[in-house]
C-alpha cells in the first residue's frame, strides 16, 4: 500500500472520530519504516488474504522494524491497534480494493455506477 492509500485511510479514519491526528501522523510514520519489508508493489499484497492474514502479514512486517531499531516496541503496538481497527471498520478493504470484510455500504457506489 503506498503512501497515498495510507493517507486516505487515516483521513477517513480520523473523519469517522476512530482515530486522533496524532494517531494518523504515528500510523504514516511507522508504516513508512516498514515498507522495506513489505513486497515490492504490484506483488499483489493484501489481495484475497483474509483479514486476520492480513493483521497477522502486517505484524510481521511491524516485527522486522522493531528488530531493526527502526521502530519502537511503544509506535509498533500502537500502529497495530489502528491498523487492526481500520481493517476491523472495513476502511482498509474499501480503499484497497480486497475481498475482506467491508461494510455492504462501502460497496453502494461501485454498484451505482454498474
């Protein structure tokens, strides 16, 4: 997920009073420290994976920073909670485009314009 998704879904979780302005600012930091770990982009990451393989891929990724020093323990549960939440409230699915538990409503659009 680039940088540009991350930030789509904190503003949306920070629109929907899920998450603080801090919490959004901690959430891009971290996520930017774990990229290098991440699969390159296009790799199909995150596409037709379960939610809970998708919270369990990213807690790998967040233990590979913390290992490196590039992370603390402190940022890394935090940036965990509000990524399980934003998955949890569907806010990663809608914008990623998986499969996973988005909410019916987030669906509306795409079938509007059908």
């Amino acid at each position: 997920v680039g940088s540009e998704m991350c930030i789509r879904d904190s503003d949306e979780a920070i629109a929907q009073s899920l998450i603080t302005d801090e919490d959004a600012a901690l959430f891009l930091k971290v996520h930017e420290a774990i990229d290098p770990y991440r699969p390159a982009e296009g790799m199909g990451e995150g596409m037709g994976l379960t939610d809970d393989a998708r919270k369990a891929m990213q807690r790998g990724f967040v233990a590979q920073a913390v290992a490196a020093g590039t992370v603390t323990q402190v940022d890394a549960d935090r940036f965990t909670a509000i990524h399980d939440l934003l998955i949890e409230k569907g806010i990663m699915a809608r914008f990623e485009g998986g499969e996973g538990d988005a909410p019916a409503e987030a669906d509306e659009a795409g079938d509007a314009a059908a």
